[in-house]
C-alpha cells in the first residue's frame, strides 16, 4: 500500500506547521487516541481495536512514502499531541523547516 501525495502543493515542504493541544497522547497503543477517547464518543472496545489498527496502518503508509524526520530535527514549543503530531510530522514534515512536536 501507498498514499499518493503528488496532489500536494509543492510549497507545502516549506512551511513550518505549528500545531496547539491540550492533550498529550500517543497515536496508538494503550494511552493513543482511539483507546483513550474512543470510549467517550462512544466505541466499543473492538471498534477501539479496530481505530487503533486502521491509525497504526495509516501512520505506517504515510511513513513509507514521506520518511521520518530524524529527531534531531524536531523542536517542542509546548504540549502538541503526538497524536495530532505524528500525523502532521508524517503527511508534512518533508520540509526543510522543523516540525513541532
């Protein structure tokens, strides 16, 4: 599997994005996203298995086509979720300038 990203804008690598949260979880595992906030919007625990695969597999696609940023590269300005992160460093962190985290 792949994720076709030649409809980006090529501009976007060179835009440094700065993302705001008030929480601080993972994207998977026992404290990510679907396991956390799942049961509130009202998930059962295999729709919570099922969130958790369908993101790990996202991340996994997006990872393949665009790279990690190394972490050296990266800068923290405050308490950005890495489940919001992760996404944005995935999808976006191409670029030149840091991504934060």
């Amino acid at each position: 599997m792949t994720a076709d990203l030649s409809g980006l804008d090529p501009r976007i690598s060179e835009i440094e994005f700065v993302l705001a949260s008030d929480v601080d979880n993972p994207l998977t595992g026992p404290k990510g996203a679907p396991a956390v906030y799942g049961p509130q919007k009202g998930a059962t625990e295999q729709d919570v298995e099922a969130l958790d695969a369908a993101l790990a597999h996202f991340a996994k696609v997006l990872e393949g086509v665009v790279g990690r940023r190394p972490p050296s590269t990266r800068r923290r300005r405050g308490p950005v979720p890495r489940a919001v992160s992760g996404t944005a460093r995935c999808c976006w962190g191409r670029g030149s300038g840091p991504v934060s985290r």
